[in-house]
C-alpha cells in the first residue's frame, strides 16, 4: 500500500484529492481487474479472503444508527439485543468485522456493500493507529462505529483523531466501488441503453433517473450514492 505520512497518534494524513488514488491503491492490491473494466467489486470476498477479516452480522443499535464496526484486537463488543430490548457486550476476536443485518434489510443491498468497504477502509488505513492505542490502554480497540445518515462529505467543525478517520473512510469506500477509472465506462454503457428503453423514449420515466438507477444496479451501490459519484466527476450536472 502507499507509504503512509501520520498526523498525530498515527492518523494516516490525506487529502481530498487523494481517495481516488487510495481507492486505486487497494483495488490494485485487492483487485486488479476493477480498475481495468467496469464491474462490481467483489467487497465482501476481499474483506473474507484477502484481508482475512470474520464478518459477523449483529445488532449494533436499537434504531439503525450504526451500520458496521471493525475491532482491531480481542475484546468485547457492544451489541443490542431485540429479543431482550437491551444491550450487551459479547467476546470478539481481532480482525471482525460486525455488520447490522437492518443495513440490507431496512435499507439495501448497496448500503450493505458500502459499510463493508467502510470497515475494510478502516481495517487497511487505520488499524495500526487501533492496535497501538490498545497497547497504550488509552482506547478500545473497535474502530469508530459507522453511524448511520453521514454523508461521505460531511466534516465536523473539531476534529478528533476519530473525526479525520471517518471521514478518509467515508470518501474511499464509495471510490472503491466505483473507482474513477470505470465508471465513464460504465456511464457510457447504460446512457447508450437508455437510448434503447421505451419507456425512456416514451417519456414515462425520466433519462437521468433512469440512468442513475441503471448504474446503481450496475456497481451494486444505493442510487443516492451513485448520483454522488457520477456529479463528483462532472458525469452528471
């Protein structure tokens, strides 16, 4: 991977204009093939078979408002238990990653994959930063927990070490799944399909949305995420 240089506390230090080139960087580590042609990046299966992480699917909160979690080292995990309406702390081995099973079933399929990325984001750039604040016994050793309803732009106004790992992982994990280096292509596939759709061509449905949600499916991400990506890089006004 890139040669990191740290902010304090071992921070990985990055600019906006880098998280493509990052993203680039852990496809060609992970998988080539994506930055060569357009297709779904196989997320889950990196996370499982190349970065060797366990995926356990757990109740993270009451109401949806953390979609994943990584933990660096053993320890206990909160978790929130529906049967019994409460939470509670159940052993976890280092390298899991914990994944609220409501991400795909009260919201979808792309929202999941995107967690995934998030936490593999975490697991590459940040677990050094985890494992040797564990060893200084000043911070447990589970990343920052994804919230739910965070934009991938979104900054706070103070930063904390926890802030600035957020947001590099907010911004990659999207760039990961549609890297820059496809997606024209891919935007150019489905535009020439929706020149061939009739119900685009009968005005039932309208070519941008139709467009987005096409592309959406395409890369196996959320539609707003997708409208994101293609306005980011001039692909949509």
């Amino acid at each position: 991977m890139v040669n990191d240089v740290f902010l304090s506390n071992l921070v990985p230090h990055m600019y906006k204009s880098e998280f493509d080139d990052r993203a680039a960087d852990f496809l060609s580590h992970y998988c080539k093939e994506a930055l060569e042609k357009p297709m779904p990046v196989p997320i889950e299966d990196i996370a499982r078979h190349q970065l060797h992480m366990a995926i356990l699917e757990v109740h993270l909160s009451e109401d949806l408002s953390i979609l994943g979690q990584t933990c660096f080292t053993d320890g206990l995990a909160e978790i929130y238990d529906p049967e019994n309406d409460e939470y509670r702390g159940i052993p976890i081995k280092g390298g899991t990653m914990l994944i609220d099973p409501d991400t795909f079933l009260k919201r979808n399929f792309g929202t999941k994959r995107n967690t995934i990325a998030h936490e593999c984001v975490h697991w590459v750039y940040h677990r050094r930063y985890y494992i040797a604040a564990n060893r200084l016994g000043n911070k447990q050793s589970i990343a920052y927990r994804e919230p739910a309803g965070i934009g991938y732009d979104t900054l706070p106004k103070k930063w904390s070490d926890e802030d600035w790992m957020e947001w590099q992982a907010n911004n990659i994990a999207p760039r990961i799944l549609m890297p820059k280096q496809t997606v024209g292509k891919a935007f150019q596939i489905v535009l020439d399909r929706s020149k061939e759709n009739s119900f685009v061509s009968a005005g039932l449905v309208s070519k941008g949305k139709w467009v987005i949600e096409q592309f959406a499916g395409f890369y196996q991400v959320s539609k707003h995420s997708a409208a994101i990506r293609l306005q980011e890089l001039g692909y949509l006004s």
